[in-house]
C-alpha cells in the first residue's frame, strides 16, 4: 500500500481534549473576576429649547420687520430667529400673507414656504 499524501487534510485534524468539569469551573472562577461588565452608553442630552408660546411687543416688532426681508421664510428659520415656538410662527406666517408682507411659493402638507412679496 502506497503512503497517504501529505496535503490531504481529511481525518488527520487534531482532537480537541475535553475538559473536566473541575477544569471548567476552575477557568471560569479564575477568568471571569478580570472583566467588568459594560454599561450603557449615555445618551446625549439635548438643550431644552424655551422658546416663546405668545409674542410680547419687542417680538412682535422684530417679526413684521425682519421676517418680511428674508429671502427664504420657513417655520424653522422664523423658529430659529425669533424664539418662538413652531405653532406660533405657522400663525404669524399666515398673518403676514394675509397682509401681503409675504407670498406662499410651496404649499405641501410636510411644510409651507413662503418668500417676499416683492420678489415671490
């Protein structure tokens, strides 16, 4: 009989020994004290925004001045430069259409914007 080729691998992998049961809980109760166990990430926090829920006068103001300049007139950008909250400068910007300060350019159920009169 001729002798097996070395390159084949088939039957010849070593057998893994098995170890006891003392083994295995002595392995475990000398590996497992090293390891903290992981905790929860921190979530990051936002800020509370508090924003305005009624225009005072000085607010009210700056919006039939400011508002009707800006070239490109959302809830967010009014939001975001008046502090008011975001009801609230949906209701201005239907006030200040009404009164054709500005002119509705996309109306679409996720959000409304508006431009100047002038140039709209």
């Amino acid at each position: 009989r001729a002798p097996e080729c070395s390159d084949n691998t088939r039957g010849t992998m070593a057998v893994k020994q098995q170890k006891s049961k003392e083994a295995k809980a002595k392995a475990a109760m000398a590996g497992g004290g090293k390891n903290k166990k992981k905790k929860w990430a921190k979530g990051k926090v936002r800020e509370k925004a508090f924003n305005m829920v009624l225009f005072d006068k000085p607010a009210y103001e700056k919006l039939l001045a400011d508002v009707p300049k800006m070239k490109l007139i959302t809830v967010a950008t009014v939001v975001e430069r008046l502090k008011v909250n975001g009801s609230l400068a949906r209701a201005a910007m239907a006030e200040l259409t009404e009164q054709g300060l500005i002119k509705c350019v996309v109306s679409h159920r996720k959000g409304l914007i508006y431009a100047r009169a002038s140039h709209a």
